[in-house]
C-alpha cells in the first residue's frame, strides 16, 4: 500500500498592503481559515518609517475543486475594514510575458531557455524588436517574434503597435530585456508595474546611455546591472534585483561589457522570476521582495 | 510640542514547532490579538519532506506595563491543542553570552568589540581559555577573563570549571571562537543548541585539525568558515552561517589563513547575532534561519 | 585621414614551467625581444613550496609576416638552459572543442551560445552524447551532433567511438558539460589536463553522485560548482575555478538544482576561456590560473 | 642537521610608468639580473588607450649584505632610457600610518587590531581626530594619540597642526578612517595620491554626506563601500578597492549602516594592505592594483 497523498489544490496568492494596525493577521488568517484555505506560507513586513503593512500570503484549498481566486468576493468586507488594497494571484496558471529587444539578445535567450526548460514560470506570449534579427532564434524557441521598426522617426506609432499586439497576446508582464529605446509616458502608463527593465549598471550609478562606457572611464572596482520597474522618469523605477562582478584594471571595455552580460541576464532572470511568484509589492520608489 | 510617538512595549519572540495543519496561523495570530499583542513581523516556514511546522512571531503588548512572557502560561492549551514545542524569548532582555577561546583573538576580539559597541545585541558576560594570553584584552572591554588550563591532560576536570563557571554567570549562549580543544559529549549536553562554534572551513569539506593546510594542499580556489551549533559528532552539527572569499594559486598558507580570519570574524558574528535574535531554529541536523 | 593605426601581428603565448632560479625572466625577455616579438603581457608565479616557476607571455611580432609560433625552435636551447618544459600557442588560431553530454542541456546550450557569439573564444567542433536528445538544438546552433549511446553496458566501445571522433575533428579540448558517466584511465590518457569537467559542488565537500542532494541533507548554506581538469581518481583533479551561491532552509532540493545550474554554467564556462586564453598551467594536482 | 635555507635579502619592490615600447622587460630584467638581483616576481600592465606602461618587480639581492634601494642610482640611465618614472621601495621596512578619525572608531579599531597583530604590515605611527573619544582605545594599542579640535571654526589651523603633527611622524601614508571633513587643496597637495579614504557608498553612486541614507532612500538591493585615493575633488579620486553586502527591504536605516560597517572595514584594510605593498599605482583619475 502506498502512502496516502496529501492532494494540494491550485496554489493562490494573496498580496494585501495597508496602513499597520493590531490584528491584521489574526483577520486574514481567521478569514482564510474559516473559507477552508491552508496557508502554506505566510510572509509580511512593515515599513516603519510609513506605517504601511504589506503581506504575501499563499494558500491552497482544503477542497481541491474550489478555486483560491473565488475568494476575492467574499474577502472584499475585510479589505474594506482595513483600508487594504489587495490582490489574488493564480500561481498555476502560467504569466504571458511579451519581451521588448532591441540588437542585442544575450538577455533574450536567457529568457527563452528559461521559459522553455521550466526553469522560469512563465510562457514567452511574444518578442518584438526594432530590429529584425530575433526571427530565427524565436523560431527555434517556437515564440512568436514580431519585427516592429521605428519608421521616420515616427516613435508614436510604433508605440501604437506594440501596445495593440501586447494587448492582443494577453499578456502578463512586459520585459524589456536591452531594449534600448526610451519609452514615452503614455506607453508606460499602460503596465504600471508591469514592465520591467535590465539596466546595466549599478543604479543610480551611470545612468542614461553607456553605463559600461562610463564604468570604465570612472574606474570602478565592480560592475553591475539593476533590474527595475520602469516609471516615466528614466532608471528611476523601484528597483528589484541588483549584482556585481569584480572587474580590474586588466578588463577592456569589452571585457567589462562581456562580464556585465553574465549579470545583466542573472540578474533579469531573478527579478521576472520574483514578479511572476508574486513575490514583489512596489510602493512609492521602493519595492518589498518577499524571499 | 512633540510629536506624539507609539510606545513599545517590550518586543518578545514566540518561536513554535510543530507538525504542519490547518489553523496553525489562525489560532496563534488569534490568540494573540485575544491578548492584546500586536504582532510586529511572522516568519514561518514548512519543511515539506517532513511536514513540519516553524514560526517565528514578534510581538509587543499594546499595554506596555504587561510582558510579553507572561503569555507563555495562556498559551500553554494552544501549544497542546497543536502538539508544538513553544518558546518565549524577552528581545528586551540583552542575552549573557559566554566565550571560549585558545591562543588566537580574531574571532575574540571582534565580538568583544562587536558587544561593547552595541552592534551585537549581547553582553559578554565572561572569557574563558585554555591559554593565558587574553586576560589584557578583556581587562580593555571589562568583560571578566578567567584561564582554565588543562592541568596533566586532565580535560574532564578543566571541563567541569568551565561548567562551573558558566553556570555562575547565568549565560544564555556559548560561543567557541577559535576555541582548539574538542569538547567532551557530557560538556556539549550542558547546551543543547547553545554553543555555535565556528570552523574554519567550508563545511562538509576539510573537518577536523588545520582545514587551511588541507584547503591549500588540495588548491581548492575559495576558501570559506562555517559556524554551527555543536553536537556530539564533531563538525557536524547544524549550520547556521558560511562564507566564502576567492583565493588564487599566488596566496601562501600564510595568506589563506589571513583571509580566511575576515571571513571567519564575520560568519560567526553573523550567527551569534541571528541566534541572539531568535531566528535560528535547529533541528535535526539543519537550522530554520529566519531573515 | 585616419589615425596611423599599430598593426599588431598573430598574439602568441609561450608557457614556460622549470625549477626558479636566477636571470629567467631576463633570458626569456631578452631572447624574445632579439627576435623581433613585443611582450604584451607578462604573468609568472613561484611555488615556494617546491621552488617550481611558471611564466605566461603573450607577445605579438614586430613584422607582422612573422609567426610566433616560429620561435619554437630557436627557443629550445634556453629552454633545454633552464630545464623547462615550453609550450607555444596561436592566440589567433580559433580553438577546436568537443562538448560531452548527457541529458541535461544547460551547460551545453550555454558553451554553443557563447561560442557563437564570440563571447568564448572557441569552435565548438562537435558534441557527443549517450543520449539523443541535443539533436535539434546543435543543428539550430549549426554544431555536428553525434549520439554515441552505451550499448548493452559495453562502455569501452563506446569510449573508443568517442575517441575516434574526437580524433577526427582535431580537438584542442573536450569539455564534459555535465556528462553524467565515468571515464576510464583509458579514455582520460588521450587528452592529459586536456578534459574540463563541470562538478556541481564546492570540490572536496561532495563527491560521486547526487551532491545537490547531500548538500540538502546536510543543510548547507552555500551552493557552489567546480570546473576542474579530469584525472584518474574521479573528482580529485587540478581545480581551475570554482563558485557559490547563497541558499536557505526555504530551497527545496529542486531550488537549489536551479539555483546551481547558473553557477554551473558561469563556473564552467569561466573555466573553459582561462584554458583557451592559455592562463592555466596544472602541475601535481593544482593549477596557476593566470589574470 | 637542518635543511640548508636558502636566505632571502631584503625584498624590493620598482614601480615603473612609461610609454609602452618593445623592450622594456628585457632592458629591465637584464639590469637587475646583472646588478645581482634574482627577481621574485613580475607583473605589469598596459592601458590600451593611452600606451601607457605599468612594471611592478619584487626582487631579492643575491648577496644579502647589499640592500635593494641601492640599485636607485643605477638604475636611472635606463630609467631615463624610458622616459620612466620609477620608485624604489624598500617591502623589509614597515611603513608609518598616520590615521585621522572623527567620532565613529570602527575602521580606526580594525586597522589598530591589524596593525597590532601583523595582518597589516604597518605600524601606526599616529591617531589624530578633531574629536577627543580615541584616546583610550588607542592607549591600549600603544599608538599616539592626538586632538586637534577644529577651533571657532578655523579649519585651516586645525589642519596646519594636522600636517605638522605628521610631519613630526615621518608619515609614508595618510588614512582617512571615517574622518568627516572635506580636507582643503592645501592639505590634500602634502600627500598626492598618499591619503586612502573610504566612503560608504560604490562610487560614484551617493556622493558627499549621508550615503546611507540616500541608498535607504532609494531603495537600492546592495550597499557598498569605496576605498580611493583623495585628490581635490570630493569623492573623486582613483579608486583602489570596491566592496557590497545585499541588503533588502528588511533593513532599516540602522541595519543598513551595520552592514555598511563591515564593509567598510574589510575595504579600507585591502587598500591599505595594496598601496602598503606597493601594489597600487595611480594615474589619471585610475588605479593599476597588482594582485
């Protein structure tokens, strides 16, 4: 006879954030509890200078059949009463991601094998590129790749576009993964912390255009990439996941350029992951990352 | 006029273990608000081989006239009804740590400093050591320094005045820094989970005398310190804290064991501190070590 | 009109290991720069312990029609003077490498994608595998694929089919981008400090089979991989790079498997540019790895 | 009978800076090797876009009784040859640290404690702080004392006292440990590129006062530490060594600073111990550091 299983329904999140009080968890708990959920793990954190609460709860039903987001409804009271904002995330459902690219695709295929070996939790629903070069390599990967050019400088329509097929692919997250073309406001404001960009320094170090080139000539010790939410001031997004390597006088600008890949793409990899494992809250410039 | 400030009470830590159910969060976190406790961070964790159960609750009472400890007895049903193995730890309270050393003082020194200086929450309420060597040093932290030699390799007796001792000083925690001499099974059952020792080496590789030496001969190319509670099997008991920093075929023994001294002074300090935090629960051989 | 740009001609390093005794460094500088080589780079070490010196120059030629490697043979009278065992090598000529696989594909998609874009400085000549399954991925990388299977446990014959192979694609080095199986003494006396394997602990701690498992068990903190020339006695050969990664008592066994695929594939591939750059001398059971 | 020893003279170290040009190590090489010197070790670089060369050689004198500082003077035709700035340093000789501080004492106790017990081979010639706090701790490491307050304001007597002070010491290196005040030109012109000063922050990230807070502020993942030479402009000067701890949203502003603290320290020391090597040299706005 085998042992018998525990049969764990579909795993759900449930991420609240409001001003901190006594018995915030007691209530959550008590609610989760009473509707036949099993917390399986519960992590929160409160920022004292702002007084804010922020709590990242994951659960399972007792009842397989039941679905952890048919809960929202009936938590909408106690939302209510504590004044949270809050949101149920499906953990078995797989995130679409659209990937922005520019030339460069070190960033790119890292997440297609990701994607695709399962080391990331996530479907590529699509790439595009101002340039034409990714067809093959989606081709490989079996994701749809869509050339879109900036044509006469015509930025705002290309923007059109890719807000059109983003839409249309029912996406989840958008990566900017060496993207190198600045984003006007009014795209921006269509995935509020929903894109995510690799900036290849070590923010707010070298900001703008050529952070390696800069990191050379200020003969820096380390080299670095951040990843971050984009907001409609350049690189000054809450900041998710950032790395270094050591690099020394010996190291080229190329080799420099070379290093910082390896973490450009580590780095990227690790704040898509967390993002779609629900595991970021972002708040005014900052975010909470629950490990 | 000031602005009105939130009053503290005394911050306690309820650490629980128990198998993994239903309820678990709701019935503590509820109990607790019942208590006029306000809950200040969860940490929990379920180690899923084993369905068990580890929480790490900070409160303080929203009366602050009434302890935190004095919870402990109104708990006692919950910790039955859950079958879990419960701790109150007053984090007010500054913890009396003793530490044995032999002839070397890095890891001795640096936690003297790290205790006067306040960025270790503890008192160093006694020295102890084989060797004579550290009576000045702890005379310049005022921290009481006694030799206890080995007198005819007469080790039992030697062990049973440090016993002695510790017992006289009312200590909370024991910490081997550096200390060369192993310690007899009836000494280590005195401590159960309170003595964190720290090994030069990046354990389960080079147990046992002169790991530098061994790490040099093999030209491993990182070297590392690991700091564990102490268990009847030498080297082998639960890990708290590692570290590791690159070496290279150009470093001498000499200089290994110098860089290895940065490393060992910070994995200890590291793991007394998370111990004196109550964030380290051990059992079997590992540790839950909350952030 | 553009600057005067230095022609500089075929890079060639000359690797020079003898007993150290006085005047080397003069010698060799001084027989180099009669014969018309500028020195680009100079790195040397001595071993105390056993008074052996290493010497890497990398040198191009004043006349660019010259080769370096034509040196060779007016070297030989110094070299047979100071005892040394000489090596020279084109840095210019792109290197030959096979790649063994078993079913796992990260490393092996990492070297074919470094190597393609000229992150690594090699030609991957063909990969070869006991398993089908990396088919597609070397066609879409354009590399020959061989499945070279273990036919009714005859292990010899199939090494001695990899052999041949090898053989006819005129390799500079095979890398075992974690190739699951045990080589013979037979098959590792063809290619002396030749084979680079890819072992995914922190060498000594966890040889044989399943180390992400031990490291499980035993509760470490630091994950870590180690790329390392192949000899005889398995995973106890010269060590050339070796990295780590923090993990906690939250990873299960399959994070920590992911979580060491990236190390693995830095600390492999990091291993693989310092043998193809000419920076590694093994001797005994170390290596000088050169900046 | 005992091992015959084979007895080392002095140890020497020339630094060498000039146009890269072929020849350079043969011509160097041959004079020491004529003059009786067996060399140790060599390294040297070349930056790429400047030519410019850069030699370290340590070496020995075959007979011991002949001191290495000797070779000065013979040296400069071939210096003058090269167009070469050189300098002689004598590694038998412990060189003299002058050390300023203001209130905070944690990288003015680790280098007194380095300095005590050899990890530094220095000798701390002299403390100087404008606040009054050090004299005890420094007592116990038998090292000077000396408060020079900052009188009404006048910085430009406090600082006279200050290079007096050294002077009267016969300083060959100026730390600034935490020294909170911009230091005039006037100053800074005693000691080009002879003070290291370490800022709390990675460079050029968080500039000028309260580097933490801003890196709290902005919410970055990693803190780090700075160890460069002090020219005129503040934070600008060649930098030398480069250090992170992560940190996460956990961290308050005073955890922060902890693990600052450690960082700090351990960068400070390994510029120290670089520059006290005679392994750093600055030029332009970078370093060369020899490993």
């Amino acid at each position: 006879m085998s042992d018998p299983k525990v049969v764990r329904g579909a795993r759900t999140v449930l991420l609240l954030m409001c001003q901190d009080r006594p018995g915030i968890v007691a209530r959550v708990s008590g609610f989760l509890f009473e509707q036949g959920a099993n917390i399986e793990s519960v992590d929160q954190h409160v920022d004292r200078d702002t007084g804010r609460f922020f709590q990242r709860i994951e659960f399972t039903m007792t009842d397989p059949s039941r679905s952890g987001l048919a809960l929202a409804g009936a938590f909408e009271p106690v939302a209510e009463a504590l004044g949270a904002s809050v949101e149920f995330r499906d953990l078995d459902r797989v995130p679409r991601v659209a990937v922005l690219a520019s030339k460069q695709n070190h960033c790119l295929v890292d997440l297609l094998y990701r994607a695709r070996t399962g080391d990331l939790p996530a479907e590529i629903a699509l790439v595009a590129s101002n340039h034409p070069d990714h067809a093959e390599v989606c081709r490989f990967f079996e994701v749809p790749f869509h050339h879109v050019p900036i044509v006469a400088g015509d930025k705002a329509s290309q923007e059109k576009q890719l807000v059109e097929l983003i839409a249309s692919h029912e996406v989840d997250l958008v990566v900017l993964a060496r993207y190198m073309q600045i984003l006007s406001d009014w795209f921006i404001d269509h995935y509020p912390n929903r894109i995510i960009n690799i900036h290849h320094s070590l923010l707010p170090s070298f900001v703008g255009a050529q952070p390696y080139r800069q990191a050379y000539d200020r003969g820096v010790k380390l080299v670095g990439a951040t990843a971050h939410y984009v907001t409609a001031e350049l690189d000054q997004g809450p900041i998710i996941a950032q790395d270094v390597a050591p690099i020394s006088h010996r190291d080229s600008l190329e080799e420099i350029v070379r290093k910082g890949k390896d973490i450009e793409r580590l780095t990227l990899a690790r704040a898509v992951r967390r993002h779609l494992e629900a595991k970021v809250i972002a708040y005014e410039n900052r975010t909470v990352v629950f490990p």
